[in-house]
C-alpha cells in the first residue's frame, strides 16, 4: 500500500546502518534489542528509508515537526543566517534572537513577555525550577504522576513516569502529586465534574501536609503528553492557577510538547485562559530543525532579575541557527495557518475519525485529545478498562502492541507507540487526504490489536 520511497539504495542503507550499530549509543534503549531504521530523507508529513519504504509519520519524529519535515522557508533561512552569522555568544543582541523573543513573546499568553533559551525541553524545565526557587526563596517543588519534563536531574526526578526509576537518584524537595485523569481516576471519580474537584482537594491535601510556605512552584504539563494526551477537565487549570496565587506559588506550565500549535491554538493553556507565571517550550517553536527551547516569564519574576543576577545559563542559549529557524517557523504557522489548520483537523477529521475507529473495535478502550494532538488507549477487557499490555512490559508480555505497531508499519504508518497507547501526533500542517489516509491505516492494524481483547478472543 506504502507509495515507493524517491529512490532506493539499500546499499548505502545497510552502510548507515552498520556505523550506527557500531557507534551510536541510542537513548532510552537496550542497545543490543533495538533495530534502528535507516532513514534516507523526508519531506512534509513522510520520511523515507533507503529500501523504497515511505512512511506517513503519525509520530512528528517526537511530537516537534509540526510544520511537518524540510519546510523549504525554514531551511532556506538557516541557510540564509549560517552565511550571515552562524554562532555568537549568549551574552549580546543577535538580530535572529531578539526577533525569536519578540516573536514567542507576541504569542505567549499574558504578560509572559521574557524568554530565557534553552537547548531543549529539559533545560527549560531545570530553569524553571531555579528560576521559581530563587524567586520565592522556597525549594520544594511540586509534580504530578504520569507526567513527562525531561531526562536531565532535576527534569526527570520531576517526572512522574515509571522510566524516572532507573536512574533517578531524587533531588532535594520534589513531591508527587496525582493529577486528574477520569479513565483511569486515581480519585475513584465518575464525572469530569467531580475528577475537577477531587484533583484540586487532592493539591490542597497535598499542599497543606507539605507547608504551602515551603513550595516553591508547582509544575505541571498543561496537557500531558508522553503520559498518554490526557486534557484536563473544565477548570481544573484555573483551580491549580487560584491555589498558587493564594499561596504565591509559582505556577510552571509545561508546554514543551503541547504548545506552538499541537492543540489547535497557540498554546494549550490558551484553551482555559490560564496564564501560568513561567511557561516551558521547545519543540515546535521551530519544528525541531535546530534544537530549541526556553521559558517565557512573567512580568513579577523578570522583575525579580532586573537588580539581582539569574544564576543560570547554557553556551548555546538563543543559538542564532535555532533562532532563525524559530522566526522562519512562526512566519510559515501565519502564512499557512497551521494552527488553524490542527484545530480543523482535530475537530473535523481526527476526533470523528479515531471515535469511529473506537466503535469499532473492541480493543480501543478511549479515544481523548484534540487538535493533533490524540490518543488512543487500547484495552484487552473494555469493561475493566485493563490496558492491552501490563506498564512497561517487554518481550512475549508486549507482543499485542508489537503487532499492532507492526501492522502499522507494514502498510506505510509509522506509529507512535507507549506501553498500551497509540499516540495520533502527525505534523499540524497534516492535509485532510493524508489524515484519511492514516485513519485507514490504524483501522486495518486495530484488527490486529483487537485479536488480543477479550472480545476479539
Ligand atoms: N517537557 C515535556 C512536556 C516534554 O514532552 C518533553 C519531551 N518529550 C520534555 C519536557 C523534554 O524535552 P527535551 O527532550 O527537549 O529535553
């Protein structure tokens, strides 16, 4: 089914793939299980391999590529700023960082009108903790479970997902706190309603055993995304943003992932008209072409700054290549409406084609998201709701969202896959034709994973 790649050259294929088994140390992974594909090019929503393999990418490599791969603006201007100036320290004016700034603060919502730049998500996120703790004076920060920040220090110590254990030693301060999420409610709720209300008493509980004098910020992703696309209910947001300010507690939004467009607005916290006091990004502030992230910051805490040096910063912080792309992007998301352009498809195309899908088979126990930004969960009882495969299962007890991964693969979709959940994450650019054409694609593979359901069995 998969249209045949531009050209083929196993050959140069099997080179690249040598070297890599070779020398590259991959993360995340048991280096000696993994088979990394050999990628020759991309283009748009596709990527291809080096056997006449194309892929439709329902993955946005890891949920960056917004605009989709080789936009020719974008890669145009860093060229255009590589001839013009490739490097330059962080500690003077550039032209393409201060137009990046100018332009990420003309989007952010509220007075979050300063941007620190990072390299990446994780970066953002430990300067988001620091700059909240020298604010406040305070060190604890609070976290939720099922949440993703990054696999630096202090950004994966915050993360709560089970891939923290292995190499988290714990960092002075930090407490887990559970957010909603009414599928699997750790609150027993049945309503989004009383998930809301629960999940706030839940932080105050929290907050009140903790010393709300000694939390120093609470950070959450204003949609979790890595933990499985889980949207908040109606106000619970603006509930966590009315206990931080009744505490002065710095509120950290985390929009890494769900920002610059994913969800169908420019942020997701524009959703709510929740104003965090520091907002995470990265990602598709540039679609990844040049790694770039940053923390945009709020009037109170800049002006915390203005006589008393921030005790932080990064060699490459508003890298002038990450930058240039950064305006070329944002310019590209205007002219071509990109976020428009999510928030049409996930209205119109992806939400009631992947509810299709889940009247259908037995094997999607939810279907939440928006934008393009969805997840499905897939169950093997959907009464108990009891996932697919077991948290963190390998080998034979894997093997069902193996298939189903595989079934993907075979007919042109690459799919991302975390333990029991299809992420549906393709570019924000996606056309509706393309859309369709994935949909069709997990509606033949879903067959596969609906075999392994007590249903289907
Ligand atoms: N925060 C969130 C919400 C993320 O999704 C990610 C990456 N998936 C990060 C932080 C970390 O970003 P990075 O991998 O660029 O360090």
């Amino acid at each position: 089914r998969a249209p045949r790649a531009p050209y083929v050259d196993p050959e140069a294929g099997a080179a690249v793939k040598a070297a890599d088994r070779a020398h590259v140390f991959h993360s995340w992974s048991a280096q000696g299980l993994i088979d990394p594909l050999a990628v020759a090019g991309a283009e748009g929503a596709y990527f291809w391999d080096y056997d006449g393999n194309r892929y439709l990418d329902f993955t946005s490599g890891l949920v960056f590529t917004n605009i989709g791969y080789q936009h020719p603006v974008v890669v145009a201007a860093i060229q255009e700023q590589a001839g013009k100036l490739a490097t330059f320290a962080p500690a003077f004016a550039i032209e393409a960082r201060s137009e990046a700034a100018r332009l990420i603060a003309a989007r952010t919502p509220g007075d979050l009108d300063k941007i620190f730049f990072t390299n990446g998500g994780a970066e953002a996120v430990e300067n988001a903790v620091r700059m909240a703790r020298v604010h406040t004076g305070r060190t604890k920060v609070l976290s939720a479970y099922r949440s993703y920040h990054g696999a630096t220090s202090t950004a994966i110590n915050l993360t709560g997902d089970p891939r923290r254990w292995a190499s988290d030693t714990g960092s002075a301060g930090v407490v887990r706190f559970w957010a909603p999420f009414l599928y699997r409610s750790p609150f027993y709720a049945t309503t989004e309603a009383e998930e809301c209300a629960r999940a706030l008493q839940h932080l105050e509980d929290t907050l009140a055993f903790e010393g709300p004098s000694t939390v120093a910020a609470v950070v959450l992703e204003t949609i979790p995304g890595t933990a499985g696309i889980m949207p908040p209910p109606p106000g619970y947001l603006a509930g966590v943003r009315e206990i931080c300010d009744r505490y002065g507690i710095v509120f950290v939004l985390d929009e890494v992932m769900a920002g610059f467009g994913r969800t169908g607005a420019w942020f997701a916290a524009d959703h709510d008209g929740v104003v965090p006091d520091l907002m995470t990004f990265a990602k598709g502030v540039n679609s990844g072409y040049v790694p770039l992230g940053g923390v945009a910051i709020n009037a109170e805490i800049a002006a915390t700054f203005e006589t008393r040096p921030y005790p932080g910063g990064l060699t490459y912080s508003g890298h002038p290549l990450a930058c240039a792309a950064a305006v070329a992007t944002l310019g590209v998301m205007e002219d071509e409406k990109t976020v428009e352009n999510a928030a049409h498809l996930g209205e119109h195309v992806l939400g009631p084609g992947l509810r299709e899908l889940a009247g259908r088979h037995p094997s999607v126990g939810e279907v939440r998201g928006l934008g393009a930004f969805w997840a499905l969960e897939l169950v093997r009882d959907r009464e108990t709701r009891e996932p697919l495969v077991p948290y963190n299962a390998t080998g034979e007890a894997n093997a069902p969202m193996a298939a189903f991964g595989a079934a993907c693969r075979k007919n042109g979709l690459w799919p991302f896959i975390n333990m029991n959940r299809t992420h549906v994450v393709p570019a924000c650019t996606l056309t509706e034709a393309e859309a369709k054409e994935g949909l069709a694609v997990l509606d033949e593979a879903l067959f596969v994973a609906d075999e392994h359901t007590v249903e289907g069995v």
